[in-house]
C-alpha cells in the first residue's frame, strides 16, 4: 500500500472537516426545526396572553389591577387581626409619613378614615397605599357569584346548548346521509341551495325571523334557539356529507344484500365509522351555543332564561368598576370550554383531517 503524502496530523485535521461537512446539514436542518419551534411558542404565547392577564386580574384586589408597570403575579391585601387593611402613609403628614396603620372606612365623599400610628385621618386615595402581599384574592370570586345568578344562568345555558347539540348531530347526519349515499333526482340541485344559504349573511334574515317567531308566539321562549337545530344545520350538513361520502360504498353494498335497509346501513354501519365527525360536529356546536351572544339577546325577556353569555354582560353594565370580579366571572365561563377542548383535541382533530377509511 502507498504511503500518504498527507502528515498524521494533516489526516487528523482532513478527517474533522469531513464530519463536520457531514454535520452541517443536520446541524442546520436542526436549528430550522428549532426556529420553527421558537416561533411556534412564540405565536402561542401572543394567543394564551389574554388569558392569561385575565386570569392574573380575577386573582387581585381591585387596588393592584391598574399599576404600572403591570403586576403579572397575584397579590393580596394584608389584614390585621380584626380584618382591616393595613396601610402606609405617603401623605405630607409630619412624622406619620411611611408609618403603617389600618383602614378603618369609606366615606361618602370618597375619602378614606384611616388610624395611622393611634391618630384617625381623613385622607383621598392619592395620599396613601395598601400594603400588599403575594397570594390569591378569592373574594373577587364570592363577590361574582352573589352578584349574578351564576347557577341558574349555567342551567339555562347546558339546556339549550344540550339540545341544540342533540339536534344538530341527528338532523345533519341524517341530512347529510341522505346527500351522500341514497341517489335521489335534484340530490345535487338541492345541496347546492343547501351550501347557497350558508352566503346569505345573518343579518338579512334577522328581522324577518324574528318576526315569525313572535307571530307563532315564540318569542320570550327557548324554542328559537333550539327548534331550527332540528331541521339541519346547513355548515354541518356539509361537513358530515364529505365525511360519509368517504366511507366505501361496498359496506352499504353488502348490507344491502344481507336485507339491511337504509336507516340499519345509516345507524349500523354509517354512524359507527362516523364517531370522529360526528363528535367534532357536538363540539363545534357546544362551542357556538355556549358563546352565542346575539340570539339570546334577541328572543330572550325574563332575567330567568338568561344564558352565561348574556348574564356576563348585563353584570358588566351593572358593575362597570368592579373588574375584579368581572374577569373571576369571565375565567369562570371560559374554563370549562379549555377543559373540554383539551380532552377531545385528538377526536376533534380526527374529525377535522379524516375524510373517510383508507384501504
């Protein structure tokens, strides 16, 4: 064998820069990963942060909700031992000034009675502060639910989005099944005008719907928002129409010969494989009842059959100032949709990406 032109440590050097040449598009394959991984997180951030200010905002006493720089982590008042709020002078005030004393009462004219040092003082807002520590401020939370009938605005606001989810699956679905797997003169005709009413916006039928509904006598009730959902919903319609259309038709085919008729293929065979869709179709209309604001607004009357979302907003015209309690309401309502996302993500994402069975 020849020997090598090339120094020991010529070789060495040469063989560094052959692995590192191997490493750079791993290297730099890795880092666009981690770059889109940064931007990911980033993105998320910018989306959660509101929530996040809420959350920090229904856990604060209403003092430390409007400083700057902004107070991130929640903090409390202190209280002595008989429950009042201490507080320290910053008043001009000689030798009371920094000293710490208890709030004692409001008075009418906005001005605060407080005991700094043994001596009762009339003072405005401006000349002194509450001393604080870090915790959570639950009476934000008390204060909300005996402000609002909470429990009552919940049970209003399950009853209708039950039914209406009730409706919507088994309207739509059968609808859809109709559009997708029976062959019927003017099937395609029809669903156009189907997909056609989904462009006419909302507010053009507003007015006359409204006035139907209390021509017939429906108006104050819960049956505009729930009834319409029994006939079909056109969004869903299409949606569970491409999902069904993606289910071999060979399964009917042999149901079929086996003497299944239309409604065993749809209810035996259809549905059963449809459970992805059909839950994302659930959850969809969940998520629209439980937020819808402009329905109940408009056929709704008694303070009693007020939704969540509807209550939300007449606590806030009544306690404009109150934010504290405000934003404990608003996580409240908000919770238990994060809490549902998250535990039917994965259907909710087979849903949303399956469009039938692969071979």
């Amino acid at each position: 064998m020849a020997n090598s032109f090339l120094s020991p440590t010529t070789q060495i050097a040469v063989a560094v820069l052959l692995v590192v040449a191997a490493m750079v598009p791993m290297l730099l394959k890795r880092r666009v990963r981690w770059t889109a991984h940064f931007f990911l997180v980033l993105s998320s951030a910018l989306f959660i942060l509101p929530f996040v200010w809420m959350l920090s905002t229904s856990l604060k006493p209403e003092s430390r909700i409007f400083t700057f720089p902004p107070q991130w982590i929640p903090s409390t008042d202190v209280l002595d031992a008989q429950g009042r709020r201490v507080v320290i002078y910053r008043g001009t005030e000689e030798g009371l000034q920094g000293r710490q004393g208890v709030e004692l009462s409001v008075l009418e004219n906005g001005q605060y009675l407080l005991n700094i040092a043994g001596k009762e003082m009339k003072v405005w807002p401006e000349t002194f502060e509450i001393k604080q520590r870090l915790g959570f401020h639950w009476q934000n939370y008390t204060k909300a639910f005996k402000q609002m009938d909470f429990f009552q605005n919940l049970r209003n606001t399950l009853f209708v989005c039950f039914l209406t989810v009730v409706g919507t699956v088994i309207s739509s679905a059968l609808v859809a099944y109709s559009f997708s797997r029976i062959e019927w003169p003017g099937r395609n005709a029809l669903f156009v005008l189907v997909l056609a009413t989904m462009m006419l916006p909302y507010q053009v039928t507003l007015i006359p719907l409204f006035v139907a509904y209390r021509h017939i006598g429906w108006a104050g009730t819960f049956k505009p928002l729930i009834v319409p959902t029994f006939f079909g919903v056109p969004f869903y319609i299409f949606l569970l129409r491409q999902f069904f259309m993606g289910v071999p038709q060979d399964l009917s085919a042999a149901a079929r010969i086996d003497g299944c008729n239309e409604f065993g293929i749809f209810s035996r065979i259809i549905l059963p494989l449809s459970k992805p869709s059909l839950a994302t179709t659930a959850l969809f209309m969940f998520l629209w009842e439980w937020g819808d604001f402009l329905n109940p607004l408009i056929y709704l009357q008694d303070d009693r059959q007020y939704t969540l979302a509807i209550a939300l907003q007449q606590f806030q015209s009544q306690h404009e100032s109150a934010w504290g309690p405000l934003m404990a309401m608003a996580t409240v309502i908000t919770i238990p949709i994060i809490i549902l996302f998250f535990f039917t993500q994965k259907t909710f994402i087979q849903g949303i990406t399956m469009t039938g069975l692969k071979g």
